[in-house]
C-alpha cells in the first residue's frame, strides 16, 4: 500500500484518487478552497440554481467506467442523467437563421439542414462528419485511451482529418478548421461547425481540421444533463472517493512539490508543514504553485499569459414559466462572436415553474468581452429576456480565477492531433519518478471526459507502471 497525495480536488484529481485507493493505495486529496470539484461549481440564491462551469456532458461513458470500477453502485443509480434532446439550436440572426437540430438522428439532424441551409447542406454536414469519423477512429486511442508516448508530438503532430484535395493550399500546409469548413461546408452552415468547436476554447482560424471530431463526438454520443445541475455529477465523484476511503484536506495549499533521493517524496503546505507520500498526482494547473516548485522540464508549463481562455458567464433569474418549446442548449452565432445559452427544464434549478434559470457563456474575446454583449446575443435565443429579468450575476475569468485558482480563470481545451503537435497537453508522466499529472492541464486536456480520462490513465501508470498502455 503506497501513500499518494493528490493535489487539487477537481474531477481529473478525484477520478485518480478513486481509481487508486480501489487499487489498494491510501490516497489524500490535498485542495486549496473550501470544497470539490475545481471548475464545476454551483451558485445558489433566491431558489435559484445555477452551474457554474460545464452544463452538459459528453462521453458519459467515461464516468459510467469510473463508477463501475470504483464501486459497485453504476453511474445511473448515483445521478439522475439524461440525453438532450433536441440536440442544440443554432440562431443565426445575420443570416436569418434559426434552427433546431435533433438528437441521436444523423438523418434528422441533415433534414433539420436541408430546410435551413438550403439543398445539400445535410449532405455536405454528414460528409463532414464522415471524415471526421475516421480521424477520431485513427487517433481515438493515442488521445483518450492510452498514455502519451515519447516522441508524440511528432507521431500526432500531423492532422488525421482527410480533407478535400480543392485547392493548392493542401500542397502547402494542412488546412485549418476554419478553411476546412469554408471549403466543404461555405458560408453560414460553416459558421454552424467552427461555433461548436468555438465553445471550447479553440480558435477555429489557427486549429486543425481536426478539431471536426469535436462536433462528432457530440453528435454521435449525444449530450448528457444531470438533472440538478452538473455539480451533483461532482457530488457523486466526491462521494464515491469518500466510499473508497480517500481523505480530503480542504483548505491546503500546496507550496511545493517535494523531492528526495531523485524522486517525488511529498508535499510542503503553505503552514509550513510537511506531507509525505511515495507518489504525489498534480491536478491542478500548475502555474498555480510557485514558478520554480514544479521539478519537470519548464516546456510542460503553459507560461502565464499564454493565451489560453477564460470564459465570462452570466447568470440570469427570469420571472415567468420557461416555455414548454424551449430548447436546452442555443448556440448564438453573431460574426467574430457567439455565445451558448442554457435553458434546463429542471425543477432544481428554479424556486417555483413560474421562474426560469438561464445560464449564458462565452469564451473571452473580441465581441464577448462584455456582459451587455452577451446579454444582446442571448435575447435572440430568449424572447422577451429583458422584460423577465429579474436579477442576474456575471462570473469573469477573475471570478473564476479566485474560485478554482486556475491562472486568469483559463479554461484548457481538449487535446488535438495535427497543428505539429502544438494542441497536445503534457505527458501524465514526467522527468522525476512518482510524479504524475492529472485533470485539464495534462493529456489527454480539458473538458469533462477528457479530464476523467487522466483519473484511468494516471492510476494505470501508478498501478502498473511504465508498462501500461490502456485499457482494452
């Protein structure tokens, strides 16, 4: 039985500290705040209930094998989650298009096109997605299943999406997302796939074609709402760490990482104190410990101000009944912004049906710098929201920043193949023995399952050793 300390208490560091204290380890959560979760948090006030940070999941099937590893309750009896459908709506107002696309339909989703784009948009759509089917197949495991092998940023650096052979630019370069989707896709229906991929952080103009399994992932695996809110997602990670003896130190910051005799031997606290362990699991960005206390090669830092994104969020307290037509989840496209609006149909989220809670995001840049931006954007998805309004919070990337501890309230994003290898996180393990990384900040990157992928890469790593390569 090894002593592993965890630091951080995000969902990425808590998926690894239950995976490894199933596997026999007496494993302790170090955090810095007040409680669990990390980016996934829950604001409540006047019956209101809001998330946060992510409001919907995709790849459930990476907490489902969580859960079943970990315990013998499955995901399902430990949260009340359900798929959206529809899918997403799409508002388009320079265009004059609004649409609403179905879930779990390839060929609802083409019709939906069809009648809103125009003749072939579906076909074109599902081509699209064709392709980016056999990119995600051909770099599924390296990305998602398998820890990242040396030399991977030349073996994934090139981009695995087949893209039309149209003009000489392929002769020159890849293409990026964004020339890819004017290509095979053109004008406002293009705006449809780089918008998706813009919700997570990506900048579509500099991102490879292969970003496009972004969209297919979620079309293909659908979105997932746990009814709630998704902290109670968090809830029940936290709880099942509990059920499997993890101790949690809330309040704990961690000054360094200790090392002796060449390898990780434990933490230094901010009291001064020392907590010593065999194997210690950094979950956390790591520019939120001091410059110099990380012993791995300075590249696998993001420096600060690098440029990664925050997110501005808004969270808005309607009076009146949330109508029944309403959809889950609109995408705004305005040209050089969007913005995604929540609208769940939950009774949790709101004091009474005569209320509505609506949550409204952007990634922080030109044009959604600004909470009135986002409020202009959203009431094309919202009839009459300014009329509703009764109260609303704003959550800058600093709010984020002073909550979670993440630098600038930055949001990592996925990690990618193609753009030479510049859209890899760093490796889960690093120069010094019996230290690993984990959560957002680590391969295979951010979102919710890529974050709860690093919990059954990491514990393999420490379970198994330099061996494993996976599950199979």
């Amino acid at each position: 039985m090894a002593r592993i300390a965890v630091i951080g208490a995000g969902m990425g560091a808590m998926a690894t500290a239950a995976r490894l204290a199933v596997a026999g380890h007496r494993v302790t959560v170090y955090e810095r705040g007040t409680t669990y979760g990390g980016a996934v948090g829950r604001y409540e006030r006047d019956g209101f209930t809001f998330d946060t940070g992510p409001g919907l999941l995709h790849l459930p099937a990476v907490y489902r094998d969580l859960f079943v590893k970990t315990g013998k309750r499955p995901l399902e009896t430990c949260v009340d989650m359900v798929q959206v459908n529809p899918a997403v709506r799409h508002v388009l107002p320079h265009h004059g298009i609004d649409v609403t696309l179905p879930g779990a339909s390839h060929g609802g989703v083409a019709t939906a096109l069809e009648s809103a784009f125009g003749a072939g948009a579906g076909e074109r759509w599902n081509a699209v997605l064709g392709r980016a089917r056999d990119a995600w197949d051909a770099t599924r495991r390296p990305l998602l299943e398998e820890p990242l092998p040396p030399g991977a940023r030349q073996s994934l650096g090139g981009d695995p999406y087949p893209a039309l052979r149209r003009s000489g630019l392929l002769r020159r370069r890849p293409p990026t997302l964004a020339e890819m989707a004017d290509r095979e896709l053109g004008g406002a229906l293009a705006e449809v796939l780089t918008g998706l991929v813009g919700e997570y952080g990506i900048d579509p103009a500099t991102a490879p074609a292969s970003a496009a399994v972004l969209p297919y992932m979620e079309q293909t695996f659908g979105s997932w709402y746990v009814r709630g809110g998704m902290r109670a997602l968090a809830t029940a990670v936290y709880e099942r760490c509990l059920e499997r003896k993890v101790a949690f130190a809330f309040g704990a910051e961690v000054r360094e990482v200790l090392v002796r005799d060449g390898r990780a031997a434990g933490l230094l606290l901010a009291d001064g104190s020392e907590a010593a362990a065999d194997a210690v699991v950094c979950g956390i960005d790591p520019r939120q410990l001091p410059a110099g206390s990380l012993p791995w090669p300075p590249e696998a830092v993001p420096a600060r101000g690098d440029g990664v994104p925050g997110r501005l969020t808004l969270l808005l307290a309607l009076r009146g009944a949330r109508p029944a037509t309403a959809v889950h989840r609109t995408v705004v496209h305005a040209p050089g912004a969007r913005v995604t609006v929540l609208r769940p149909d939950d009774p949790a989220t709101r004091p009474d049906e005569e209320h509505e809670a609506v949550t409204v995001s952007a990634v922080t840049g030109p044009g959604t710098s600004e909470p009135a931006e986002l409020l202009n954007l959203a009431e094309k998805a919202v009839q009459g929201l300014r009329e509703r309004l009764l109260w609303h919070e704003v959550r800058t990337p600093a709010d984020i920043e002073a909550a979670t501890g993440a630098v600038g309230g930055a949001v990592p994003p996925p990690a990618l193949a193609g753009a030479g290898g510049r859209m890899l996180q760093p490796a889960n393990t690093t120069a010094v023995p019996g230290l690993y990384l984990a959560g957002g900040w680590a391969h295979p990157g951010g979102g919710l399952p890529h974050a709860g992928m690093t919990g059954a890469l990491v514990a393999g790593l420490i379970v198994e050793g330099a061996e494993f390569r996976g599950s199979r």
